[in-house]
C-alpha cells in the first residue's frame, strides 16, 4: 500500500474514533469524567468543547450548608412546636367618664418609653374597651400564663386558640408586683408549654418570641432574636425585676407571651419594649421563667403571692464604695436602714453591713436578694453571710410575711410613703438633678423622678422633671418635708402642688387616688 493510501485509511480510522467518542457523550454513554476527547495523535487537533455557561449553573442556596439547613429546620421545628401553647387575650371592660383623660386601663407602654396601646384619649361618657395580649397555656386543663397588666381591670375576658377556638376565662390570681396573672378557661386536653431552665440562658443564645402583636389578624407571630442581657432593673416596670432583654421583635399585643429557646421551652414570659417610636427598636423584656413559675404556682395555689420580707433599706455598692470599704468585689447589698422590730434587727443586721450571701448562693445585687426572699416562705430560716467592717460573719434571720402598710418597708429603689398613691416619686433638688433636669431655681423643692403616666397626677399635667415648690400652699423644701406634707392625706383627697417647670411657674390640682 502506497502512502497515500496508508495516511486516508489512517485519517478515516482517527476520524471515525472521535465522532465515536464525541456521539457517546452526547447521549451521557460514558460517564462524566470520560466525556473528553483525548489527544490521539500531534498531528491533529481538535477544537476543545465550549465551556459551560456561568448562568447555567444551578445557584447555590443557604442550604447547601448543613449548619445553616439545621438551624432553618429548628426554628421550624420551635414553631410548629410552640405556636400551639400560645393564645391571643381579649380583654373588656366598661369606662364611664366625666372628663376626657386617659383611663388606667389604656395604659400599656408609656408615651415616651412605653408604647400606649389600648387607644387613644378617651371620650366622655360611656366607653366599651377592648384590649388585647398574649398568653401560654401551662397545663392541659387550661391554666393559661400571661401578664397582669393584660388583665387588669377587665370586666370580661376571651381567649383564642391557635385553631381559632374562643374560650371565655377567669382570673385565678395576678400579681402586679411581678406583673404575673394566670387565668383558665374551661377547656380540656390543651397542648401545655414545656418548662425551660431561665437561670441556664446565656448572653448571645438563640431564642424566639411568639405572641399576638397589635391586632387579631397578627395573631400567633414568630419573631427571632438572641438573648441581650440578662437581670435587668430599675427598668421601673414592676418593684420586682429581673428581667432576660432580648432583641428579638416584641411589639404591643406580644406581652404575656412566650420567649422559649432553640428546645422549644418557655424561658420567660414577653412583657415591655422599650421604644421612643412606639414600635419595635431592638430591646424588649421578658420575665424570666423560674420567677414567673414560682409567681404562677402561688397564684394558682393561693390565689395571691404572700411574699415574705427581712426588713432592711440596701443599696448597691459601686466601684467606689467597694474600695472605701475594702470589699472585694462590688457584689451584695449595703444595708443603709434597719427596720425597728424586723426579722433584720432580731438577726443582728447593722447598718454598714454588707450581705453578700443567702443560704448557698452568691447575692448579687440587690435586686437578687429582693427578689430571692420574697419568695421565700414566711417563717424560712435563713443563712446571711455578711461582711462587717471587712470581716465575714454569718447571721441567721427568720422571714416574716411582707407587711400591707408599705410605709414600713423602706428600699432605696422603691418609692416611698404615698408616693405609689400620689402616682409619681420625687427627691430632694440637688446640684446632680440640677443639670439632669436643666432646672435653674433659687429656691429648694423636690423633684419628680418618676411619674405613673396612669395616675391622675399626670393626666392633669405633672411631669417628670417639674420642681415642685409648694404642696397645697406650704413651701417644701425637701423630700422629708413631702413626705411629711402628703402622709395625712387619703385616697379622694384634692392635692394642689406649686410647680416650676424651665422658666415658667403654673399651679396643678389632682385627686389622690
């Protein structure tokens, strides 16, 4: 055979090869990896396959990663698992009024922290209220968990169920203290919220909010958040706070509802936001679950918290104090009044102690010792590890139950004498009030630190900052004087304070309530 001949049998042979090759990838007969055309010979050379178009290429998606696929999977697994134990609150009541102000009953967040949430300014005459909250079913024969202020005053209550069910219920206890309520509705074989360990939650874990936000068609939402802070006070929404700050979205209508973690538990029962806007800003507050639990199990058992009490006025210790007094740590509570005939004056309490611990446990702050021994059993025998002079001694006191006559229970972080009647707390002006209120006065008085934006003070017009100079035409000097001044007065009487506010100088009267 001549060359010629030879290089056209050779040429057809490769050619027939790789339309071969080329036909078997086509229709997928060779696997993937094999579908290329090898280089058969130097002397030819074969255009190289037209590479894949990026567009083509089936886009990546969240769940391409397992770690972000299961924490997708759990928070629908929590919301399946919880939205059925979480119920909307209907609250009724009817007003009659005889001039146009803002009733108690409106008042659910606050003009310029806490949202008002019930409707505006109420008209005069006769008014039908309808307030609406969230609640968590604890037990399977329809003991529901939810807020006091959800059920204050409320002449008629309804609740609805995640199937859309409706209950009327009744109010087994509330607690404005804590603002812990529970109520039950006549239902059986409800889906019972699991308990969580509240005390076990970290700063920065997962958790989620379901409630019932600003209206009946926003029933059963699912917002998601992490846990901010935990023990939070002095946020003067109850005298006992100790308060998980989540970011997870609560807004109006979410309080009394449930905050659970990443296990679907209950770890705390949603309360307040704060905002300047009235809606959702990034810190909400919740009741931890372990004090509303105790809360719940009194109500329910008793009716009523009966709280106990040791009878010392404390303070906290700062940085400065903690050096002063050669402690090692700002930790525990500085007693600054021993009440006369008190478990604390029986135990050997002095002013200038210290306490830094109860039974086992490490005091804190003073919201924790507050907190602990109220809801301790009247009658407990407890352990007070105190530091006195920088030497550790231990005391032991017998709780009595909280007296009714709150004038014989003195905080420092808690109004005093009347002040819960007259609605708002004052103290003596000083040089720090001065500035923090921009108040330029030649003369003394005590000014309002706080004011109840529900009382009858504030519907007609006192605020937060006014100086008041006079009570009802005597000059008051300082808060002792007020005191004094406002502990003869009783509920009905007319007040009439002579206030300054900047630069002007007005007269306001209300009634104590």
């Amino acid at each position: 055979m001549n060359k010629p001949r030879k290089f056209q049998v050779a040429f057809l042979l490769v050619a027939g090869m790789a339309i071969g090759v080329l036909a078997a990838s086509h229709f997928d007969w060779l696997p993937q990896s094999q579908a290329k055309m090898p280089a058969i010979s130097s002397t030819v050379t074969e255009p190289a396959a037209p590479a894949v178009p990026e567009e083509t290429k089936p886009p990546m998606t969240e769940f391409d990663n397992p770690i972000i696929a299961d924490l997708n999977n759990a928070f629908i697994k929590i919301a399946d698992k919880v939205q059925p134990s979480v119920v909307t609150i209907f609250s009724n009541k009817v007003v009659r009024q005889t001039q146009t102000t803002r009733n108690p009953h409106l008042e659910f967040f606050g003009d310029d922290f806490f949202r008002r949430f019930f409707g505006p300014d109420a008209p005069r005459g006769e008014q039908r209220l309808r307030g609406q909250g969230s609640g968590v079913i604890v037990s399977d024969d329809g003991y529901i968990i939810t807020n006091n202020h959800v059920v204050r005053d409320a002449d008629e209550l309804e609740v609805m169920f995640f199937n859309g069910n409706r209950y009327s219920a009744k109010v087994i206890g509330a607690d404005p203290k804590s603002d812990i309520a529970v109520i039950k509705v006549d239902a059986k074989d409800l889906r019972p919220i699991s308990f969580g360990d509240s005390d076990r939650l970290r700063v920065g874990e997962w958790v989620m909010a379901i409630g019932s936000p600003l209206s009946e068609d926003l029933a059963s939402t699912v917002t998601a958040g992490i846990v901010s802070a935990k023990g939070r006070s002095n946020v003067r929404l109850t005298d006992y706070e100790d308060f998980i700050q989540t970011d997870a979205a609560i807004n109006p209508g979410n309080s009394g509802g449930a905050l659970v973690n990443l296990n679907g538990e209950l770890v705390g029962i949603n309360t307040a936001i704060v905002s300047q806007s009235g809606g959702f800003q990034g810190i909400g507050f919740a009741v931890p679950i372990k004090m509303a639990r105790d809360v719940m199990d009194l109500l329910i058992r008793d009716g009523r918290v009966i709280r106990s009490w040791i009878g010392v006025e404390i303070q906290e210790i700062d940085q400065a104090l903690a050096k002063s007094m050669d402690l090692p740590s700002t930790n525990g509570a500085l007693v600054v009044k021993v009440v006369e005939d008190s478990p604390a004056e029986s135990a050997g309490l002095e002013v200038g102690d210290v306490i830094v611990g109860l039974q086992n446990d490490v005091v804190k702050d003073v919201p924790y010792l507050r907190n602990t021994i109220s809801l301790m059993r009247p009658g407990t025998k407890v352990e007070l590890k105190v530091i006195r002079d920088a030497k550790p001694i231990t005391l032991t006191a017998k709780l009595v139950e909280l007296p009714d006559d709150d004038q014989q229970i003195s905080y420092r972080d808690r109004d005093q004498g009347h002040e819960s009647q007259l609605g708002f707390s004052v103290e003596t002006l000083d040089r720090r009030l001065e500035q923090r209120y921009s108040i330029d006065s030649n003369e003394p008085g005590v000014v309002i630190v706080d004011i109840d934006r529900s009382s009858r003070a504030y519907d007609e017009g006192l605020r937060e900052g006014d100086l008041i100079l006079a009570v009802n035409r005597k000059p008051v000097a300082t808060k002792a004087d007020f005191s004094r001044m406002t502990s003869e007065l009783k509920s009905g009487d007319t007040v009439l304070v002579y206030v300054q506010r900047q630069t002007a100088r007005i007269f306001i009267a209300f009634e104590l309530e």
